[in-house]
C-alpha cells in the first residue's frame, strides 16, 4: 500500500491502486463498498496509517 487514502465513504485506499483504476474505469469507485469517488475528490492522506505502513514491507 503506498500513500493510504480515504474517499467519502472512509475506507482506506492505496492512491497509486485508486490512480491506476482511473485509467481503467469510466466512474472510478471505492474497491470496498463500490461507493462512487467523485473526479476531483479530495482524497487525504492518512498520515498516521502511511506511518505505521512505511515500518513494513507491504505491497499491494
């Protein structure tokens, strides 16, 4: 997971994953719930989360 986000809906995210499926999906959604992400959407990072993750060797 690099750079955790989080859309409207609150669940969490990789930015590069989510970046990769605008590319390929007309109307981008969240991989969980498939709530609609909005173009333009702000998505934050969880710096908290992007913390503990960069203690780890994790990939998506």
């Amino acid at each position: 997971m690099v750079k955790p986000v989080a859309p409207a809906c609150g669940h969490l995210g990789c930015r590069h994953c989510l970046a990769i499926l605008v590319g390929i999906e007309n109307v981008l959604k969240c991989p969980l719930c498939k709530a609609p992400i909005g173009k333009g959407a702000a998505l934050h990072v969880n710096i908290a989360l992007d913390d503990i993750i960069g203690n780890f060797d994790v990939n998506c």
